[in-house]
C-alpha cells in the first residue's frame, strides 16, 4: 500500500478549503445571506485566486508535470490568469469556482463504487454523463453570456442572470429575466440560440454525431448512452439513429425558416432580419424553447395563418419524439399500414391528439370572453390551438398569459406538467407516462389483472418506472413550491403557475420571472435543469452507484382505501 506523501496531504486539505472557498462564493454572489462591502469581497477573492494557484502548483508536484496533466489543468490556469489580469473578473472567477468544485463533489459521488479510470466511471452510468453534459453547457454559456459583447451597449448581464439566461436556454425552457431581442446582442442571440439547439438534441447525441462524421465507431457504452438520451428502447442500428436525428432536424428547421421567410418578407421586413428571425424562431420552435425576438412574443401575429401553422407545426414534430419519426419514416416503406407501427408510436400519437383536441377546447371556452374577447371566430379558432400546443412545452403564446382565466391557467398546469413525449426536445412526465397512468386504473375498475393497450401488454417494470417518476415529479415541484411561497410575494396561482411551467420546460409566465428573488431564481434554475434531463434520470445516476441487495423480504398486505 502506498504511504502519502506530505504534498499529497497538503493536496488533500487544500481541496477541502477549496470546497468551503466555492460555498463562500455561492453565497456572495447567489444567496446574500451576509452582506459585506466591495473591497472586503475584493480582497477575498484575490486571495481565494492566489490559493487556487497554490492548490495547482501543489497538484502539479504530486502527480508530476506531463503533457497530460498540464491539458487537464489548462482551464484552471486560464481562469486564474484571468482573475489576476483581467479588470472586473472577480465574479467570473468566482463563478467558475463554483462550477468546478460542484463537477469534482458530483464526480466523485457518482463515481463511488466502481472501479477503472474515471471514464470508464463515467461510462457504466450513462445518467451521470447526461447531467454532467448539461451541467457543462450551461456552465459555459453563462460565462459567455457574461462578457459584454454579448449585450447590447450599455446594458449588463449580471451572473445570476446569466446562469438563469444560459439555464433556460440549455434546457429549451423559454423563461426569460431579460427580452431576448433588446437586451442581448447578435453574439448573445447566437450563444441563446446554439444552447438552445444544443440542448435540444441533447449534448451527447451531438458529440456522438461528430464521431460519427470524423468516421468513430461508437462503443456499446455509448450506444447506451444515446439511447438513454434520445428515449429509443428497441434494438436498431444506433448510428443510423443518429444520422437519422440530424437529418430530420435540419430537414425540419430549413423547411420551417424557409416558410417563416417568406411570412417575414410580406410583413416588409429587410431581407436579412427576415433570414435570422425565420432561422432563430424555426430553431426554437422545433427544440420547444420558446425563446422570441419580440417583446410579447406571437401575440402581433394571432391571426397570421403561417405563423400559427409553421410554429405549431414545428412544435408537435419537435415534441413527439425522434424515436416516433423513425417509425413513421419506416411506415412510409409499409404502405401507410398502421399495424406496423410500435406501440410507443400509437401511444404517442394518440395521446398528443386527445390532448391537442382537449386542450383546444378547454382554451376556447375558458377564454373566449376572457383574453379573446372581441376576437374573431378564426382568431379564436387560432388561438386556442396555438395555446394548446405551446403550453405542452414550447411556451410561445398568442394571447397574454397574464390574464388567463382560472380554468385556463388550471388546464396550462396539467398540460404542462404531461409534456412532450420520450426522446423529444421537450420535457414533463411525458405522454407515454400519462396514458400508462390512465390504463392501469381503467384496468383497476374492469377487475382486469393486465394492463393491455392496443392489444399489448404493459410490463410490471414499466409501470414501476411511471410510478416512480410520476411520484418524484410531483414530491419535486410540490417542495419547491412550498418554497417558492414562503420567500415570494406572489399569489399562489402565479407560483404554481411558474412552478410547473419550470418544470415542463415550457417557459410560459404569469409575468413574475424578472421579479423573483435570487434565492427563488435559483429554485427555478434548478427546476428547469431537472425538468430537462428527467428525474428518472437523476435516480438511475444515483440508484447506478448502490449496492444491490440480493434477498427479498417477507411479503406482507396491508389496507387501503
């Protein structure tokens, strides 16, 4: 067994201080808890800088100064340059502290219990690369948020602001602090945009993509893990799969952009704003994000036919899920026969068309002398629709969602909380987990000891996992609410609201989002990026590093009802 050393005594300790140095940082600049002066912060982090050099040189020494190691530790150095170079980076350092020490704690505890190098770690968990893929991106986009190109001149962004922006963004949410097109910049627009689009198809579906292109094979590990991501359970060829996602969604954005050009055009818009508002909104429509260039988003077009077409449009394809495409692809090779399709697909598609109906009518008759009074029957016709579509996960809106009615705002939060479906750009419980919900009880009340559907039966397993979301999901957002109402000052319609639209992913608002607390806008980050990589995901990274128990306990009934 190896002794330690000294150096890797101090190396030790020094992480730990680390570790208490980035929770400092969370609560200057998040929490506030203890207010202390400029120079006072000032000071302390030139301090915590010259440590976090010391903690680096100290590293150094331990394992020894190799190509290797010096590509691992070029992030930290560059952040230290700039905190000891650069004026007015002291929050970007400490920001970046923050985020790393966080990576390490969770890398570590995810890690714990396996054995090999850290990617092979990180390999046999693939729920753990997916939260730590988004964690990455909104990490980054929040420092390049940050910087003051990408804002308009004399405008900010501060780094609560920017982590909530990179945040929303990352996890195609929508929910906005500042309007996108006259605070930011065409750089910050363009980093929006790629978090949008990156987050959408998923960080590790895209890195597989690239291997793919520079001719990479991929492993078993990583099929796994992009079917994982992408919600496909079946066996199929998983290069394929991914070839076949970039071409549906390039397909399906360039044909939205071009549609929308030409609306833009009619309307006399220059050519060039025409090309990057039809781009920027087919991309965010189709990733669900809800992220607009106009103030009050679609509410100047509720009664423009290709604007309500092209976006809903896009919104269903981006919502029912690339596993559903392939298989209506393949159907195309059936001659249209339905009974060729899986029983995801009918499930899917039946389930987004019963909810896509229902919630049409639920919005024309809850608003129609509410938010839609004087408006004709077409824009009625309109608007219901677009609401219905949008609330699912997109979070674009026609109408003011401030003034929605109670029945309109009852059914936004449980269109909201169902979602898209598997394997989409948008996020909730999922279609598929609502009509295993709604069977097994119909199969309770027949006496029926099976759970069938279009001649199919649902695994025990699968209903467990629906259980087990559904529960987490809800225990989930019911807490956070409880919080978000003893530090706000909202009504209770507005939170809940706000609350389940953050979880959805949907992005829409009763007009409280700029207003909230750093301490509630740090709620709502952790909902969005919850609400987009999945409790389910979470569990599996946690239940992955668990010892499995492998005897069983005496069964025993007890009463309910």
């Amino acid at each position: 067994m190896k002794k330690p050393n000294l150096l890797s005594f101090i190396e030790k300790i020094s992480y730990y201080i680390l570790n208490v140095i980035a929770l400092a940082n969370l609560q200057f600049l998040f929490l506030g808890l203890v207010q202390v002066d400029s120079h006072f912060l000032q000071q302390y982090t030139q301090i915590s800088i010259y440590f976090f050099l010391f903690f680096i040189l100290i590293r150094f020494f331990s394992i020894g100064i190799t190509a290797n190691s010096l590509l691992n530790r070029l992030p930290d150095l560059l952040f230290v340059a700039i905190g000891l170079f650069v004026a007015g980076s002291d929050k970007v350092f400490q920001f970046y502290l923050i985020g790393r020490q966080t990576f390490y704690l969770f890398r570590m505890i995810s890690a714990k219990g396996y054995k090999g190098t850290v990617i092979e770690k990180f390999s046999d968990n693939p729920p753990v690369l997916v939260l730590l893929s988004f964690f990455a991106a909104i990490f980054v986009g929040a420092l390049l948020l940050m910087l003051p190109v990408a804002t308009i001149p004399g405008k900010e962004t501060s780094l609560l602001n920017a982590l909530f922006t990179s945040t929303s963004a990352t996890c195609v949410t929508g929910l906005i602090v500042f309007d996108t097109g006259t605070h930011f910049s065409m750089f910050g627009q363009l980093i929006i945009l790629f978090l949008i689009q990156i987050g959408g198809l998923g960080i590790m579906t895209i890195s597989s993509a690239f291997a793919i292109m520079l001719g990479q094979r991929l492993s078993l590990k990583s099929e796994s893990l992009i079917q994982n991501v992408v919600g496909e359970s079946s066996k199929l060829n998983m290069i394929n799969l991914v070839k076949s996602i970039l071409f549906v969604t390039i397909i399906f954005e360039f044909l939205g952009a071009v549609i929308l050009y030409f609306t833009y055009i009619s309307e006399m818009y220059a050519p060039n704003k025409a090309i990057y508002y039809s781009i920027f909104h087919s991309v965010s429509a189709f990733c669900n994000a809800g992220f607009s260039l106009y103030q009050n988003s679609f509410m100047g077009f509720k009664s423009n036919f290709n604007i309500n077409f092209v976006i809903t449009s896009l919104i269903i394809l981006g919502g029912i899920g690339f596993p559903v495409m392939v298989d209506i692809r393949k159907l195309t090779k059936n001659k249209f026969k339905i009974s060729r399709l899986t029983l995801h697909t009918k499930i899917v598609l039946t389930c987004t068309l019963i909810l896509l109906i229902a919630g049409t009518v639920a919005y024309f008759i809850s608003e129609y002398n509410n938010e839609m009074k004087g408006f004709n029957l077409t824009e009625r016709l309109y608007a219901s629709y677009f609401q219905s579509v949008t609330t699912r996960t997109a979070g674009f809106n026609t109408i003011d969602t401030v003034n929605l009615s109670k029945g309109s705002v009852f059914t936004s939060i449980i269109l909201m909380f169902v979602g898209a479906s598997p394997g989409s750009t948008g996020g909730g419980v999922k279609t598929t987990a609502l009509i295993v919900v709604f069977v097994s009880v119909l199969a309770l009340f027949r006496g029926n000891k099976d759970v069938n559907i279009f001649k199919r039966k649902i695994s025990d397993s699968i209903i467990r996992l629906v259980m087990a979301l559904v529960t987490a999901s809800l225990a989930f957002v019911v807490f956070m609410v409880f919080l978000l109402l003893l530090i706000e000052p909202f009504s209770f319609e507005q939170i809940i609201f706000e609350a389940f639209s953050v979880f959805g992913t949907v992005g829409l608002s009763m007009g409280i989002t700029s207003m909230l607390s750093g301490f509630g806008k740090l709620i709502i980050i952790l909902l969005m990026y919850l609400g987009r990589v999945g409790p389910l995901t979470l569990i599996f990274a946690i239940s992955a590093t668990q010892l499995k128990s492998n005897f069983t306990y005496t069964e025993e009934k007890i009463s309910i009802g």
